[in-house]
C-alpha cells in the first residue's frame, strides 16, 4: 500500500488527525464528519484493513468529501508522522511506557500552543477493537486518555475523534457562555428599566400594595432588583408595560 501522491511541505495550523489500521469503513466516513464540524480537515490512514477509498466511509461521512478526497494513506505509523514535531497518542489502558497523560481539554491548549510555534502535529487513534500498541504509542511524545466510566470506557474510533476534536475546536472558541436568541430584541437599556419600574411602582401605589410605610423601601428595592435581575428585552419591557397598563385599567373599572 502507498501512501497518496501529495506534497507535504505546506503549513499545518490544525492537528492531523491519523486513524491506525482502521477496521471500518464507516467509523473512517463518521470520523470525517467529526473532524469537519469541529474544522479539522486533515485526514491520514494507516493500513486501512478493507483498502482505500471506501463507499462505506463516503456514505458515513454526510458530506464530508474534502476530508476524505484530501485523506492520505500509510503502510506504517512510523511513515504517517515523519515529517510531525509533535505526536499525540489516544489511549485508554495504562501502558509499559513512561508519557506524559493528558485530558483532552488539556491537549488540545497545549496542541494550540505547538502549532502557534509553528510546530506540526498530529494525534493516532487506534483500531477499533484494540485501540494502539505499544508499538504504535512509542511514535509519539505525548499520551492523551479520556476521563470516561472506569467501568464502562468503551468509545469506537469515530466517537473518540468527535470527543478530542471537540476540545480542539472550543480551546480556540470564542463564543460567548451565555447569549439572546438570534431572533431576539436588543437588551433593555437602564433607562428603560427605570420608567418600566417608575410605572409599576405608581401601579402598586394606586392599588394600595405599598401601603405599609415601614416594608415599602425593603418591598421597593426588591422589586428593583428583581426587574434588574431579569435581562429584560427592550420588547419584553414594553410588553411589561402594557401588562402593568392593562390590570391598572381593569382594577379602576371595578
């Protein structure tokens, strides 16, 4: 088997992802679409076991075709990664050998780091049933296991990529923790929160709530924060505002 027809002498900004002796065609298609929704697009087999290409992984892989079409193929490990600096090896049994090991999310910031030096880098993910041999493991500096249930760590190829590229792509996110919906209004403003409770205070008011002189200030204040602490919507502070209108009005007719 030999490896494709390719130059290599371009700049990797993103890990190579490397499955090793492969076993199914579809856990390579379903690999791909993991790679690609976490913008990962570097794809290299070795010793795929049913040969390469696959009509099994190009259905699996939903549309994936860049990954596969640009997939590099390998008789050995060794061969796969001779021109990385750094290599990161996916395991989750303890080994003979002495490595570093690494939670994925860790990896994935020190794999930022590697690649902002201009390093190149790479992570084997070994064949299904097995996982990667001693053999495969020594090719690389850096171990990486993820933390699962010691009682039941069982992860095909495909799922361990989605997990590792995952971490990848959210150590370099910057999408704020908490945000609107796409189709929502703007945030109140200060302002507008102020005549919003400026209305309700002279609703409750006339309806006689905040009739006890003694608990009106605590009452008050906690309905202000309460109105703070609620990130209203511009719209949602105007639909306040007609509710506040609307229960005034009914109360007067009564």
């Amino acid at each position: 088997m030999g490896r494709a027809s390719k130059g290599r002498a371009t700049a990797i900004t993103a890990p190579v992802i490397i499955l090793v002796r492969p076993q199914l065609g579809e856990n390579i298609g379903m690999a791909a679409r993991a790679m690609l929704n976490c913008g990962l697009s570097t794809l290299r087999l070795v010793s795929p076991r049913d040969g390469w290409p696959n009509d099994r992984a190009q259905r699996a892989a939903s549309g994936a075709d860049v990954v596969l079409e640009g997939a590099e193929v390998f008789d050995t490990v060794q061969a796969a990664v001779a021109d990385l600096e750094r290599v990161v090896a996916t395991t989750a049994r303890n080994r003979e050998l002495s490595q570093r090991i690494l939670t994925p999310r860790r990896a994935a910031l020190e794999m930022r780091g590697w690649l902002g030096q201009g390093e190149r880098v790479g992570i084997l993910f070994g064949p299904e049933r097995t996982g990667l041999e001693n053999d495969d493991m020594v090719h690389a500096d850096t171990a990486l296991s993820i933390p699962l249930n010691p009682q039941f760590s069982s992860l095909n190829i495909a799922q361990a990529v989605l997990l590792v590229a995952y971490e990848w792509a959210t150590a370099g996110d910057t999408t704020p923790v908490s945000r609107m919906a796409e189709h929502a209004t703007r945030p109140a403003t200060k302002e507008e929160l102020q005549n919003l409770f400026d209305h309700l205070e002279r609703a409750l008011d006339q309806s006689g709530f905040l009739r006890n002189k003694d608990m009106r200030p605590s009452m008050v204040l906690n309905l202000k924060a309460l109105l703070q602490r609620a990130e209203m919507t511009e719209q949602e502070a105007r639909t306040f505002h007609g509710v506040i209108k609307f229960l005034s009005k009914n109360k007067h007719e009564e």
